[in-house]
C-alpha cells in the first residue's frame, strides 16, 4: 500500500486505525466498480488521485466509515452508499472531474453572485457545482422543504442524507407514479407548494423540476438533485421557474388530474396571489 504523510501529532493508534480505514476503502473501491463494470477505464474516472485523498480525508474525520455500491450513475457523478462513524446510511455523490460539460453547467453558474469568481477550468467548476448544489440543499432544507438533509461537501464529493429502506433508496416519480388520482391530486399541490416555498422562503428556483427528481415515499414527494438551482434574481430564474411548473402540470395531467393553467401558477408563486 503507498505509504502516507501522517501529522506528526497522531499517536500510533490512530495511524494504525487510520491505514486500516484506507486499506478497507481501497478495497471497497475496487468492488464498487465490479459492481457495475471490470473496466479499469472507469475506476480512474471516478476515483482519481485527488478524489481518493478527498475520501481519505472523510474517512479520518470520521464522516464516512464505509463506502459500498453504487445507487446511481449519471454523466456527471456517480451516487454512492455510505456508512458514517455512527453507523447511520449516506449517500456519497462523486461529481466526475473528466466528464463536466461546460454548455450544461454555464447557464446556471453564470449570473450567480456566489460563484462569479470561479475559474474556467473544469476541476473549478466541478468543485463550484458541488458546492452549488451543498448551499442550495441547505436553502432548501432549512425552508422545511423535504429534501435530502446535506451533510458535508469536499470539493467534488457531496455528502447527503440517505432516504430509503435498508439498502433500497426510495422510486422516483418517474419510476413509481401515484397509486390513484386522490394521491395526485395530494402530491400535486405539495409540490406546487413547495415550488412557492423554495421561491420565497429559500430564494430559490430549482431549474430541472421533473419526475425524474422527485421521489415518491408512499405518496409523499421528495425534491432532490438541486445542483442546477439558481437564485430567484438569477437571469433565467423566471425561464427555469415556468419550465418546472410545466414539466409537473405536464405529468400530473397524465394522471388524469386538472392541473392550474401555468401563468396562474406561476403568479402565484412568485406573488403570492
């Protein structure tokens, strides 16, 4: 195993615990990826050198103590299972430093106060969408908006509340619809109302509002993957806000729901009235 520079303050037990800690996690690595494919290709993307000292950080302040299979695999990250010190279940999402699209990722960056700094470079601007996506979590979160309580963030790896039963996070919308219309009509308006919430409690507009991110928890619907969420005096704000509200009257009316005409929506929203 490669040898590393420990602080000198560390007594020899928690050097010893801390190689353990890295040997199981080198391993673990090893077996995410055979979970889901052999090419080596991938473990790098991945798991690169800076992402790997990032988890080895994690591990020695206690935040993860494990890390198992993978939950979800996107272009741009990969979500994770993790135990913390406590033995409590995380979620781990790896945004990939090799895989970022600049055109994607842009629009909503760009107008954003709290990032007008970053540099063009990709590891830069993967370090600022994770970090994007951590505030906006706690914008959100704290409006009392069921989302994923978000935990920690270290550059390209975010740490966030873990919402499932055993090892099975909960469907999405997409994957699992509302059982009968009177559970339509209910998830309708919850999340409608928490599209007014976010917009004037948090000053938030999530900007990739969909079925495809929102889980459905017998019923009760959970807002995730805030990363794209721009700020409400962002300049595209009222663009992203009536997509959203056209992408959930889009699927709620398949439902066999009446939905509220978009404009209205949207006034009401952002007016209150």
């Amino acid at each position: 195993m490669t040898k590393y520079n420990y602080n000198n303050e560390l007594d020899e037990r928690k050097r010893k615990r801390l190689d353990h800690k890295l040997k199981l996690v080198e391993k673990r690595d090893r077996l995410l990826i055979k979970d889901r494919t052999s090419d080596r290709a991938v473990f790098e993307e991945v798991f690169d050198k800076s992402t790997l000292m990032i988890l080895y950080t994690l591990l020695n302040l206690g935040i993860v103590e494990q890390i198992f299979g993978v939950l979800k695999s996107g272009k741009e990250s990969r979500i994770y299972r993790g135990v913390d010190s406590e033995g409590t279940v995380v979620v781990l999402k790896i945004y990939l430093t090799v895989a970022i699209e600049f055109k994607r990722m842009l629009p909503y960056i760009q107008g954003d106060p709290r990032f007008k700094h970053i540099k063009r470079s990709k590891r830069s601007l993967v370090y600022a969408w994770a970090q994007k996506e951590f505030k906006n979590l706690q914008r959100a979160y704290a409006a009392g908006i069921y989302v994923p309580k978000p935990i920690h963030v270290k550059k390209n790896v975010l740490i966030m509340e873990f919402i499932g039963e055993g090892d099975i996070p909960v469907p999405t919308l997409k994957d699992k619809p509302p059982k009968n219309l009177t559970t339509a009509r209910r998830m309708y308006k919850e999340l409608v109302r928490n599209v007014k919430i976010l917009y004037q409690k948090a000053g938030l507009v999530h900007g990739d509002l969909s079925e495809y991110n929102i889980m459905n928890k017998d019923g009760v619907p959970i807002i995730f993957d805030m990363s794209q969420a721009v700020l409400v005096d962002h300049p595209k704000a009222e663009e992203f806000l009536l997509r959203d509200l056209n992408n959930l009257n889009r699927f709620f009316k398949r439902t066999g729901i009446q939905v509220k005409e978009t404009k209205k929506l949207y006034k009401w929203v952002t007016k209150g009235k």
